[in-house]
C-alpha cells in the first residue's frame, strides 16, 4: 500500500476516533420521571322545560289541583366521567309522587339525559302552600 494512503487512512482514524470522544464528551442525558393525577369530576346542568336552571332555583308548579302535572326535565353532564344520574325528593306525604321518566340511567361527558317530570298531587291534598326538596344526583357508573 502507498506510504501516502496509509498516511491518509490513519488520519481519518484518528479524526474519527477524535469525533467519538468530542462527541461523548458533550453528550449527556437527564433523567425526568413523570405523573398527571385526572380527578374525577361530576358536574350537572339541569334544564326545566328548556330553561336552564341554576342549583338551588325553585322548581315552581303554580297553582293546582289533585292530578298529575308534568315539567320537561333534561340534564347534561358536564363533568369528565361516565355519571349514574339519579333524582330523588322529599315530598310532602307518602301521597305525592314525582317521577322522571327517562330512557338512560347513565350518560357519559357532554351527553345528555332527556326526559319527563311527573308530578302527581292527590285528592287529599289541602288548600295550602307545599315545599319539599328536590335532588339530583350524579355517582359513579357502574
């Protein structure tokens, strides 16, 4: 081999070798581990008749009689899971009953649950001014 070739081969080895340790030498890495925490978050919007309805507005149903009586009642659910939404009420005897008539028992985030209020006053119903509490409620999907 020509004195000039092995002169120039053994300069590219050794720039090479030069390159690696510069390289190694600038070179380090860091080390991050990560985390994100989701809460889980239930959130509600009701909406009585299409009117939203912010949480603790009276759900008023005017002057009635002995019958049934009946309100739309949809609810979204605004918060970042899969909600069970139930309601629940205390009404004024074991003679009142209000139900919601709905198709789903579950919905998931942004989806809404659509359906009929139905609020039944008995015969037995006096002359007089009621008040119960009305709760919906949204937990965990099974």
């Amino acid at each position: 081999m020509n004195k000039n070739v092995k002169i120039l081969l053994a300069c590219a080895v050794l720039l090479t070798l030069v390159t690696v340790m510069v390289s190694a030498t600038y070179y380090y890495s860091l080390y991050y581990p990560t985390q994100v925490i989701v809460q889980k978050e239930y959130s509600l919007e009701v909406y009585v008749d299409g009117t939203l309805w912010p949480n603790g507005t009276l759900i008023d149903w005017g002057n009635v009689t002995y019958g049934n009586y009946t309100k739309e009642l949809d609810v979204k659910n605004t918060g970042n899971v899969p909600a069970t939404v139930t309601l629940s009420a205390t009404l004024p005897s074991v003679d009142w009953s209000l139900t919601w008539a709905t198709s789903v028992g579950f919905i998931g985030p942004n989806e809404w649950m659509n359906g009929t209020l139905t609020l039944t006053v008995p015969a037995n119903a006096t002359n007089e001014t009621y008040n119960w509490t009305t709760m919906i409620q949204a937990g965990s999907y099974p």
